[in-house]
C-alpha cells in the first residue's frame, strides 16, 4: 500500500472509480422525493416560520410591556414568512420536476 501518489491524485482515483461503479447513467441530480417527504418539508416550514413569529412577538411583548400586540404581530409575520416560504419550496420543486407535455390529459368530471 505503498502509493507514491500525491492526495489530489488518489482523489481524483477515487471519484472516477466511484463514478465508473455507480454506471454511464448515473447523475448529479438528487433522488425524487416521495409525496411524505415534500409534505414534511412544507408542514416544517410553514410550522418553524410562524413559531419563531410568535416567540420573537413574545418576546417584543415581554420587553417593552406591549401585551398582546407583540403576539398578534409576531404570529402575523410569521405566517406570511410560512406562506412565503412554502410558495418558495414549491417552486423549487416546480423546477426541478417540470410537467411532462406528452403526458394525457385527465378527463374532466363534469356530464354533459
């Protein structure tokens, strides 16, 4: 195990042999998320954003004796940081998975 090689060069060994395993098709790109795990991620958001709204508020309430105003603000803000943030996940996601155009087109319900 001897190698004279210099890091650079075993690194590099290594990502082409790590490339060559995982195929010709393999890419950069990360795995699909599942329907759970996007729910998760805008529930998470949503949740963090209005909670750090309302403690922030909470707290501008307990400093400067504004009660209940600081809450009702903080919560407020926060929900439109938890709509903004859900709005910017989804559009990421939007992007990354574009709408296949060749794909049918579901049959509306409506009778005539």
């Amino acid at each position: 195990m001897a190698d004279n090689k210099p890091p650079e060069d075993a690194l590099s060994d290594l990502r082409r042999r790590v490339n060559a395993a995982r195929g010709e098709g393999a890419s950069d790109a990360p795995p699909p998320q599942s329907p759970a795990s996007l729910a998760m991620r805008y529930g998470g958001e949503f949740g963090a954003a209005v909670i750090v709204g309302a403690l922030l508020g909470y707290g501008v309430d307990h400093f400067v004796h504004t009660t209940p105003w600081g809450l009702i603000v903080g919560m407020g803000l926060g929900f439109a940081a938890g709509v903004v943030n859900v709005v910017r996940v989804a559009q990421s996601y939007s992007r990354a998975n574009p709408i296949d155009p060749n794909a049918p087109s579901v049959p509306d319900d409506e009778e005539d």
